[in-house]
C-alpha cells in the first residue's frame, strides 16, 4: 500500500505534468515496487468514476441519461472499471515491445495510473454542477467535451515525455488507449448485464 507521502508526491507529479513541468517525474516512485503501488491509485480513480457514471455518463462518452435506460449497477461499474485498469498496461506491455519503447514501459505505466486521478478529477465537474441543477446537459455536454480534449492532450504529453517518443507514436498511443477501454469496458458491461 502506498504511504501517504507516495501518494502525495505522485499526485503532485501529475500536477505538474499537467503544466508541462518535466520535473513531475522525480515526484514519483520509479521502482518495481512504485510500479505495483501505482494500481492502487484506483482507489482513488473509483469515488469519481462511480460518481460520474452513476450521475449519467460512462466517463468515456458523453451520452447522458435516457428515460427508461438502465444504468449499470455499482457492482457492474466497479468491475469494469477493474478490468479496464489491469488491461491497458497489460496491452501496453505488448504495444511497448513492438514499438522498441519497452524500456520506459515502466515509468510510463507508474505516470499514465497516478496521473489517472487528475484526468478523472477533471471530468467529474460537469456532471455534479448538472446533478446540483447549475448547468443544464447541453452546457454539461459541452464543457464535458472541453475538459476531455484537454485530458487528451495531457495523456498524449504523458505518453510522448514518459515513453521518450514521438508526438505522431504518442498521439498512436492515446487513440489506443480511447478504442481499447472502451471496447473491452462495452464488451465487460455486457458479459455481467446482458440484455
């Protein structure tokens, strides 16, 4: 389990990333075991992310409720978010390979998880101000989709300075991430919620 001094660090890495601060990087903990410890920042991703879905939106669309549509069940949330986490730095273990960037596969990983609170913390406003009647789901939908632009490019950065890459293979990479989360989290919804 990480400490709350690892915690705090690697959150203040993000922060920086997220200003273009290369200096972020020395703020985690690049170890093997940094590198497991990262995954529990899940426990952090999972509050926002069951808050987001829950109040009307899989954080990777911006479809909002529908009368009459079921949402998935918290259980069934927590599942696919789980599934989702552990497959995406398994698939990059592969993608990294093939690629020749397998040397920075585990700097990257211990970013792209630590730096998945601040991209979720991001997202989540819209949908609380709509569940709070502030905006309504036309302007949710839209700053939505701002705060997302601006997630992808923060994951396009992380990706092109943690991989030591190329912005064209970074840009690759972050389209990867979109298609295959969202495939396997449909793919897992409907294994556990059919129909």
């Amino acid at each position: 389990m990480p400490s709350f001094a690892e915690i705090a660090s690697s959150l203040q890495g993000a922060i920086m990333l997220a200003r273009r601060d290369t200096a972020g990087f020395a703020c985690f903990t690049m170890t093997a075991d940094g590198f497991w410890r990262s995954f529990l920042a899940v426990l952090l991703v999972a509050p926002l992310y069951l808050a987001v879905s829950s109040l009307g939106s899989d954080p990777g669309t911006t479809e909002l409720p529908e009368g009459g549509r079921e949402s998935p069940s918290v259980l069934v949330r927590l599942v696919v978010l789980t599934v989702e986490w552990l497959a995406y730095p398994a698939a990059m273990a592969f993608v990294t390979r093939l690629l020749g960037l397998q040397h920075n596969y585990v700097p990257y990983v211990i970013v792209y998880n630590w730096s998945s609170v601040l991209a979720m913390a991001a997202v989540t406003p819209p949908f609380l101000l709509n569940a709070a009647g502030i905006i309504d789901t036309r302007a949710t939908v839209a700053l939505f989709v701002v705060l997302s632009l601006l997630v992808i490019y923060y994951r396009w950065y992380i990706a092109r300075t943690a991989l030591a890459t190329n912005g064209p293979t970074a840009a690759g990479i972050v389209a990867f991430d979109f298609v295959f989360s969202m495939f396997v989290g449909i793919g897992v919804e409907r294994l556990l919620n059919p129909g």
